[in-house]
C-alpha cells in the first residue's frame, strides 16, 4: 500500500480544511473540503489566488503569522472564513512552518469547522440570560410576596392590638360610669349635709357603705386597665420606631422580646403560658425591624404548633436568651408536635408550608433565615426537644458587621 495515496485520498475528502500557502498567502495547496467550501478551484490556485481575500478580519492572518514567526507551529486559533455563499465558517486553525527545499519555508495549516459549537455557545449564553432573567423575576416575586405578608402579619397584629386595648376600654368606660352615677349620688348627700349640718338626722340607708367601697374597687380597676394600655402602647411606640430596614443600631434584644410578647399577645393568649428565661446579655449591634420581625414569626409559629394538637389545655412557650462566649443566642421551644424528621430540611425554604391555605404562605422562616443569616451572619436552627415540642435557636456576633 502506498501511504503517501492513501493519505491524499484521507485529505482530500475528509470534512477539514487542509491548505498550504506562501507566507505571503498564495494558495499552494487546497484539499477538496475546503475548495467546495469556499468555492476555489484548481485553476484560481494554478493562478496564485491568495488566502487572505478569505478572511473575515485582516487581524486572524496577522496573529497566526506573528505565532508562526515566533515558534513555528499555532494551535487552536479561532479564525473566521467567508464561504463560497458570502457565510461565515467559524473554526480553529493549526498551523506548522514546513521548510519545502523548492518553495522555502510553507504554511501547513488544518482548519476544523466549530461553527456548531459557537452556535451552542450562544444559545447557551441566551439560556443564561434567559435564566438570569427568570431568577430576577422569582428573586422580585418573593420580595414582593415577603413585604405582602409582612402587611398581612402588620394588619393581624393591628387587629389583636385594637382588641388587647379595646378590652380594658371597654371596662374603663363603663367603670366611669358607674363614676358618674356615685358621683351624683355623693352629690346630693353633700347637699343635703351643707342643707343640714345635723348629720345625725341624715337617713344612712346603707347605701353609701356599698358606693363608698366599690369606688375604691373601679378606681382600683381602672388603674390597671389604663397600665395595661400604656404597656402595649409603649411597645408599640418602641417596635415602630425601629425605622430603616438596613440600619444596624445597639438592640436590647430582651426589651424586643418583651414588646414582641405584648404585641402579638392576642395570637397566643388562649393558647400557651409564656415562660421566659431572659439572661444578662449587652445591647446586640443589629438591625432591629428585621430581628423584631424574626422574633414574631417564631412566636406565631410556636403558637401554631401547640394549637395543632387541639388539646384542651394550654400549652407552654418558653423563650431563653444568653451570651455565649461572643455570641447572643436566643431560643424558643414550645410543646407543640415538633418538626417532622421527614421535612426539617425544607422547613427554611421559601413557600414551605404546612398550614391550609389561608394560614400559612410558607414564607415566615425563609425570611427568618434571610434576616439571621444573610443580613447578620449568624446561624439559626431547629431541634426537636426531649418532651417532643420544637427548639428553634438563633445566634448573632456580637461585633458589627
Ligand atoms: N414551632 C414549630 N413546630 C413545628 N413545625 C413548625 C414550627 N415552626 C414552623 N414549622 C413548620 O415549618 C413550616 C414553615 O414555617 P414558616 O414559618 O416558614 O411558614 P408558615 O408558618 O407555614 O407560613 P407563614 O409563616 O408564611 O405564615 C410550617 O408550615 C410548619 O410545618
Ligand atoms: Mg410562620
């Protein structure tokens, strides 16, 4: 077999370009391929026609030129060719010195057409976009869902409060009252005395004992209705002025937790005793609107979790705080069910829920985790305890981030 024809046949017809030229650019050589492709035939090569009338950009010869001057052999160059249609024809040219004793030094160069593979890549970098785009709109979607149910969680908060205070108002008014009425009655017994100093002839009916006593009773009342009042007011006055979002400020993390307490009292009132085990802890540089916000949700969702078991008996919330060496760690364990093994690791994502529609969007502990982790490069997590409720804990650095 004579290798030499054997390997001109393999050349001629294989799919790559195979061409000699001239430094100059004269075609000495071009295979099959490449005259079909770029439409040259045997003639125009007789002739002299010159490669570089077939480059796309002048500056693709340049480079495999200064290549070849410097080290003889370019590998891989992405070359651009115009084909015989005026089309584009993307491949990677390799390239050697070869020094022909006739000619003097030649170009032998292979091109392999990666066209295919530059139209993937684009449509790949479109699928990116394309993706990006879409991780935007979901990115922008759950932001507006998150503030949507911070509005919902605001107007639930709103109406627990207005009945929190209405229920003290509502004894304070009719307290006042019974006031006024006694008031009238102590009234006309003054008269009467002013009318005739004799008091010993002003009729005791008895009455007045019971007046006298049960003033001292509302009066009594009253004093602990308005305390209860301006405690909730005071709370909220302190969470409402937490103001901007991304401002972190010195916290007093067990103050927030009383004013959370007093706040959302009516979401776990009939439900759960709270029992709290707060501990010495410095001021957490923080942003308080988002641990606030944390702070809630954990204590609603506490609050869900006992309700779930429907039992008649209230059950227990008890929330404990500590420093731990340069950390603040707070936890809340509740005696609900505690947290299915089969979902814990869910439970963090964002639209997780297991609550019917209406109760839950799923959306509380995502944020919890945002606010913790992202916001104040700190951990939270969940447990469950030996008893069976759930533990939930979070710990913040105490140094500003
Ligand atoms: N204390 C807990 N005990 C048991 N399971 C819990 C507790 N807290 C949360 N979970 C589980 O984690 C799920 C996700 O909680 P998350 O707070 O993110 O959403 P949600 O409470 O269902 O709804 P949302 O908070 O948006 O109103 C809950 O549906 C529940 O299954
Ligand atoms: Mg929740």
């Amino acid at each position: 077999m004579d290798l030499d024809i054997e390997f001109k046949k393999l050349i001629d017809n294989c799919s790559f370009i195979f061409y000699a030229t001239t430094f100059e650019g004269q075609f000495l050589y071009l295979n099959n391929f490449g005259k079909e492709l770029l439409g040259i035939t045997e003639k125009e090569i007789k002739n002299g026609i010159n490669v570089a009338n077939y480059y796309v950009s002048p500056e693709d010869r340049e480079d495999l030129l200064q290549q070849l001057e410097l080290k003889n052999i370019s590998d891989n160059l992405e070359i651009r060719l115009l084909d015989k249609n005026g089309k584009i024809f993307t491949g990677h040219e390799h390239s050697l010195v070869y020094p022909d004793e006739a000619e003097g030094d030649i170009i032998l160069s292979l091109v392999n057409d990666i066209s295919e593979f530059v139209s993937l890549n684009l449509n790949s970098a479109k699928l990116n976009l394309e993706l990006a785009d879409a991780n935007q709109k979901l990115k922008d979607a759950y932001n507006t869902m998150a503030q949507q149910e911070k509005m919902a969680a605001i107007g639930e908060l709103a109406a627990g409060v207005a009945h929190e205070i209405n229920n003290p108002l509502g004894f304070i008014k009719s307290n006042t009252r019974s006031m006024t009425k006694y008031l009238k009655m102590l009234t006309s017994v003054f008269k009467e005395i002013l009318k005739n100093p004799d008091l010993e002839k002003i009729e005791n009916t008895g009455e007045m004992d019971f007046v006298l006593s049960d003033l001292k009773d509302i009066l009594k009342e009253n004093e602990d209705g308005l305390n209860r009042i301006a405690v909730i007011t005071e709370s909220l006055k302190r969470v409402a002025r937490m103001g901007d979002e991304n401002v972190k400020s010195d916290f007093d993390l067990n103050q927030a937790i009383m004013d959370t307490l007093n706040i959302a009292k009516s979401q776990y009132k009939y439900i759960a005793e709270i029992k709290l085990d707060l501990g010495e802890i410095p001021l957490v540089p923080c942003n308080g609107n988002s641990i606030n916000q944390v702070l809630l949700n954990l204590i609603v969702n506490a609050s869900h979790a006992i309700e779930s078991l429907e039992s008649k008996e209230k059950g227990e919330i008890l929330i404990e705080t500590s420093l731990q060496n340069s950390l603040i760690k707070f936890s809340i364990t509740d005696s609900g069910p505690g947290v299915d093994p089969a979902i814990k690791n869910k439970i963090f994502d964002p639209f997780f829920t297991t609550k019917e529609v209406g109760k839950g969007t799923g959306l509380g502990l995502s944020l919890c985790y945002d606010i913790i982790v992202q916001k104040h490069q700190g951990r939270i997590w969940v447990e469950n305890c030996d008893k069976g409720g759930a533990q939930f804990t979070f710990t913040i650095p105490m140094y500003k981030v």
